[in-house]
C-alpha cells in the first residue's frame, strides 16, 4: 500500500468507512504479529495481542498525524501492549522470564526498528527458506514453532534437550543464510 | 573472544529464548556480555527479530473457540483475526448508538431464528451411506452417477448401464440397470428394481436386502437378487449362505452356494438352481474398476503434458510433479517467468482424483500453498479440480487469492448463499481502485451431492470481449460484464487460506490441479480441461 493509498484510506475510514479498515489491518498484521511474537512466544498470547493493537489503532486513529508513518505508529502501540501485557501477566516470577525480559530491554527496541524495515516480501520467502531446509532441521524448527515439547523431539531423535536446541540454531543458521542469498 | 565463544553465546542465548533452561551462573554471563558488548548485543537484536519474523510466517492454526468467546461476535463469518477485528470496532460504534443497536440486535435474533428453522444446509455427508466405486461408461447409468459421488439414505436410481457402490458397512454392491433401490442403512437395501449383487465380507454379516415381501439375511457370503420382474424376485447365493425371511417374520429357507429361490409375493417360493452367468462376474467388475481409473489417469497424464507446453500459462500445478517427500509443487508452466512452485505451507499430500496421482488436502486455516506470481494481467484464466470435504458450509472459502492491499487483487472464493437451494456458489472478487472491490458472484455451482466430489471450477476475464466467465465441470455457469476495468496485480498468492492471519475462509477440502493463464481461456478449452480430469 503507499502511503498516498494509507493516508487515503484513514482518511475514508475517518469519514464513516470503517470498513477500509480491514485493508489496514491485512496490510500491517505480518509485521506486528512478527514483532510481538520476537517476544511472546505463545501463538494465543501474540494473537489476542495483535488484535488489541489494531482495536487500540483504530480508537486513536483520529490522532494520527498524515505524513507520519501508520506502521510506525503501530510499532509505538506495540511496545505499550507488550509492556502492559507482561506487567498484567506476572511474568518476573520465574529467573528465566526475569532473563529474557533484561535480554529484551536491551534488545527490543533494535528488534522493533528491525522488523519494522522488513519488507513483508522478505518475511514471505522464509516459506521458502524454510522449505529448503534438510528434513531434520526442517522436524527441529517447526516443531518448535508449533509448540511442540521439546522431549518429544529428544525421544524421536534419541538426543539430549541441548541437542535439539543445537540443531534448532543450525536450523536458523542455514535459514538466515538462505534469506541472504536470495535478499 | 573468538568467534566460537561467541557462537556458544548466543547459542545458548537463543536456546533459552526457544525454550532452554539456562543456569543462573550462565545467566548472569550473558547479562554481563549483552551489557558491555555492542555487537554481541546487535546480533541478538537480529537474531531475536528473525525468530519473531519467522514464529509470524508460520501460519498458525487457530484455537477457535477461545477466540469465539473473547468477541462474542454473532456474525458466523467474522471469527477470523482481521474480521474480528472489524466486528470488534463495529461493536464499539454502536456503544453509542444503543438503540439503534438494539433494534439491530433484535431484528438479527429473528433472522437468525428463522435462519435455523428454515434455511437449508449441507448435512447430506452426515447421512453417508455409500460412495460410488465403478460406473460403466459404456453405457452410462443415470446422468448424474460418478464416481466418488456420496450416496445418502433414500431412492437412487439407475436407468442403465452397471455401477458399483461401496457401502460404509464394507458391502461392496454392484447394480445393474434400469434398477430401483432405497437406500435404508449402510446394512438394508430394498431392491424394487434391477439386478443387485452383493460381496459381504465377514464383519458385514447380516447385511440384508429386501425384495418384495422378502428379507435375505446374508451370513457370510455373495449373492445377488434379482427383481428384473418385480412380481417374480429371485435370490442367488453365489457363495455362502443366506437366510430368507418373509415380512412377517416367519423364515424361509436357507440358501446356500448354488442354489437359488423365486420368491414371488405368496408364501410358496420356488427353488432354482444359482444362475450366476445372469449377474456381472465381481472379479472381471475388480478388473474393469482397475483398468477404467488407469485410462482416466493415463488421459489425463497426456492431457496434462500436452496443457504444460502452452506459453501462456504463469502458473501449472499438475499436484503430481512432485518430489515425493518434499512440500514443493512443481510449476510446469514453460515460461513461467515469475510465477514460483508452490510451497505446501500446512496442509498434507493426499490421494488425488485417482489412487497414482496426489493431491492437497486443506484441514485448517494454516493449511496453505504459496507461490510467487508477479505479474499485472488485463486476460487471465483461473482453472483448477477441487474436493469440498466440510460437512456444512455457512462461510466463504478461499480457493485462491493475492494477499496484499491496493488495487487489482483477486480473491477467489467457494460462497455460501443464505436465500439459495443448492446454496453454495462462487466468487471472483477483483479490488478496484480506492480500495473498493468489484465482486462477480455465481449461486449454485456446487449442489448438495457435490460435496466429496471433485469439481471443476474456472474463472476467466476476457478484456477483449468484456466479460468475466465463471465456469463448473466445464460448463459455465456465469457470463458478467467487466465492470471496471482494472488489471490483475498477482503478486504473492495463497491458496487455500486467507493471507497472513488466522482466517475462518480457509478451505476445507483438496485441490488436485491448478492453471494460470496470462490470457482468456475459450470455453472449449474449459470443457477439455474438464473433459481430460474428470475422475
């Protein structure tokens, strides 16, 4: 969408066609969905989160300023969802939680800045890079993205937890590289 | 530190994030390094937005219910991500408009009450008794007899020809015509009319066909009736053993291999000797059975080679070039320029139109297809094979579509109709300029018996002649002006489900070849394309 086409739509949405707003939301949801999920790591939560940032986009959209950029501006209401959702989700309970949110409060906002300026095209072919992968890397990365329990793999591989996650890094290794080569 | 020490870092860094434990003391080194080392703590950043990227490029499958009770929305084609999004800001306006909401609500509790008193559904595959196995083509049975055709309780009719049913009890009949059967449980058939044979393996037994005033129980075997002369009903037993009973419960004789009984309608039956010669030999049927469907491949196999050397095509999935193993379609078009393979996101290899060729079977919403095509088209050609396995459809489906916003995207999609019997149609939707889409819309492609079946559908816009055709089992079934002309931007496409987000328009079902062409198909091309694959 250009941004002449963004600015056009908030426009008429603004004026009573709410429904243009649909547009908006299939537009932007590949990468708010990629940023919440750098840091939620269940699908329901980043989900449900994903849907509260577009219902809290469009009650605000009238205080968006045209010329801005809209996803931008959504990047901006993300980082307060994640905020408000790990504080009301009691997440500092357990050490490893406490240490991915130190990680994340150095690192969150590069990996905001960084998704942002992913082109949902690049994001698209990972599908393919991730087609590409050897058929145990392959097992390893999508069960883990499906949630599976890791001691299924370790059962189903016959090796230890640090195993799987050794080829789970091979895994995005070999997917980074295949996204470099055809970047 | 070297490169090594480095790699174990941030190894065990992102194994933590996948899910690793780590231990405090190793905690505490990582925090220490993320600290006091900016490219360290860059490479994470990259890492952990990759892993975001990827987690969100991995089509999820939805938890619906959950998602149903968190909108409450009443709109049952609105429990996608993005529609429930709109339903949720709809909601929200109407906070202030309470009245008007209310009066909406009412009015829509009445519809929806009239809607479930009145409206028709699909539930005929609920009430599956048999699935059609074998028609004689030679001479063709009733018109609308086909193989894989799902047969549900009550009459069915074969004005000619043989035909073979499967039952879902495991009795496998085959029936000669003109015949007449009503169809009472996958275990009770009545024959009115016609010669019937029935192959009964062991855990069938029981299985019963009525004839006249007569109930013939089999107890292990073959046999065959025969109501050529409805007055006059005759029981073979081919192999096995058969108990007969009149209506009122008084048994008959019991049969056994080679022998035989005319029935009639009074007390007294005759005894006859077998006659098997009159009834189709079952192992010459298995034949014909098997050598009719390779035909039907084998035809299709040279149709589809002679379609893979057309220039025009962008996109050819024959769903049969594939490498066993692997989740890639493989496009067959000659000079596909920018149109990609297929990548099977979701979804799983099924048998296809025939047991040697493969098809896509779509489940869930992260089951899906997604290809490249890259190109802007004034003509264009959508044909494709289809399989609908949902048991009610009350919600569109996507059969294919071009996910990104703006103009000149095209979304094809099942459609159910609320106020139509049969109640399933198509759409082929094109987004004009501004946003605004321009829908041509056909009601009943898909009759109730179509569901299981494989149906073929096409979609052609023709700027030369102005029109936009809608085409089913090669026959077309919609002939509508272009009303704005606006070229096809296909960019990414997706087919099977709805783009990036948990969609209700999913697919429910298989699809077994697909065509995109940079140009207008004639209808005669249609008819071929529907002529080569039917099944």
């Amino acid at each position: 969408m250009t941004t002449e086409e963004q600015e056009q739509t908030i426009r008429r949405i603004l004026q009573g066609e709410v429904e243009l707003y649909a547009a908006l939301v299939r537009e932007y949801s590949l990468p708010i969905r990629g940023y919440l999920s750098a840091r939620l790591h269940q699908r329901e939560e980043v989900e449900d989160l994903a849907q509260e940032v577009f219902l809290a986009a469009y009650r605000s959209l009238d205080k968006y300023r045209p010329g801005e950029s809209f996803l931008a501006w959504l990047f901006g209401i993300s980082q307060n969802k994640i905020l408000q959702h790990l504080r009301s989700a009691h997440r500092r309970d357990s050490a490893m939680e406490r240490f991915h949110q130190f990680v994340w409060d150095q690192v969150g906002q590069g990996v905001r800045d960084m998704t942002r300026e992913t082109p949902g095209w690049q994001m698209e072919r990972l599908s393919h890079c991730l087609e590409r992968l050897p058929a145990r890397l392959s097992r390893v990365v999508r069960a883990l993205l499906r949630e599976e329990k890791v001691e299924n793999l370790c059962t189903e591989f016959g090796v230890s937890r640090g195993a799987i996650y050794t080829l789970h890094w091979r895994a995005v290794r070999q997917l980074r590289q295949c996204m470099g080569g055809e970047a | 530190m070297s490169a090594e020490t480095e790699d174990q870092d941030l190894h065990d860094l992102l194994a933590s994030w996948a899910g690793a434990d780590l231990s405090p003391e190793r905690i505490s080194e990582l925090q220490q390094r993320l600290v006091s080392d900016p490219v360290f703590r860059a490479t994470v950043t990259r890492e952990i937005a990759f892993l975001g990227q990827l987690r969100a490029v991995h089509a999820p499958n939805p938890r619906w219910n959950e998602l149903e009770s968190i909108w409450g929305a009443p709109n049952e084609w609105a429990s996608d991500f993005e529609s429930q999004t709109m339903g949720k800001i709809l909601a929200f306006r109407r906070v202030r408009r309470v009245l008007a909401w209310a009066a909406t609500l009412l009015v829509f509790v009445a519809g929806a009450i009239w809607y479930f008193l009145n409206a028709p559904q699909q539930k005929e595959i609920l009430n599956e008794l048999a699935v059609l196995n074998y028609v004689d083509r030679d001479a063709p049975s009733d018109s609308g007899n086909a193989v894989f055709q799902r047969l549900g309780a009550g009459p069915f009719k074969v004005s000619e020809g043989m035909l073979q049913m499967r039952m879902l009890s495991g009795v496998t009949l085959t029936v000669t015509g003109p015949a007449e059967l009503d169809l009472r449980s996958a275990m009770e058939v009545v024959v009115t009319a016609g010669k019937v044979v029935a192959d009964v393996p062991p855990f069938a037994q029981g299985f019963t066909l009525r004839s006249g005033s007569w109930n013939l129980v089999d107890r292990g075997t073959v046999f065959a009736v025969d109501a050529s002369e409805p007055l006059k009903p005759e029981v073979h037993v081919l192999e096995g053993k058969v108990e007969t009973h009149r209506g009122s419960g008084v048994a008959g004789p019991v049969l056994t291999s080679g022998q035989a009984l005319q029935l009639g309608d009074s007390r007294n039956a005759k005894p006859m000797p077998a006659r098997p010669e009159r009834f189709p030999d079952l192992a010459e049927v298995s034949r014909r059975v098997a050598q009719d469907r390779e035909n039907r491949f084998r035809r299709w196999q040279r149709a589809a080679d002679a379609l893979a050397q057309d220039a025009s095509l962008l996109i050819y999935y024959d769903f049969n070039t594939v490498d066993r193993g692997s989740n890639t379609l493989i496009n067959r078009a000659p000079k596909p320029q920018n149109g990609s393979n297929g990548i099977l996101v979701g979804g799983d290899w099924i048998e296809g139109r025939w047991p040697e060729k493969r098809a896509v079977r779509f489940q869930h919403p992260g089951d899906l297809v997604r290809a490249l095509a890259q190109e802007t088209l004034t003509d264009f050609s959508f044909l494709t094979w289809v399989r609908l396995d949902a048991e009610k459809i009350e919600r569109p489906m996507s059969i294919l579509l071009s996910p990104k916003v703006g103009s000149g995207q095209v979304y094809w999609l099942v459609w159910p109709y609320r106020s139509a019997n049969p109640a399933l149609g198509m759409h082929l939707t094109i987004t004009a300029d501004s946003l605004r889409d321009v829908a041509y819309p056909e009601t009943a492609t898909f009759s109730s018996p179509t569901l299981g079946r494989w149906v073929q559908l096409g979609a052609v816009q023709n700027w030369g002649s102005g029109r936009v055709q809608l085409f089913s089992n090669g026959v077309k079934v919609a002939d509508l002006p272009i009303r704005e002309s606006t070229q096809v931007r296909l960019e990414e496409l997706v087919l099977g489900s709805w783009g990036y987000t948990k969609e209700t328009k999913n697919f429910v079902g298989a699809m077994d070849e697909l065509a995109i062409f940079r140009r207008a198909v004639s209808e005669s091309e249609v008819a071929a394309f529907y002529a080569n694959g039917r099944p």
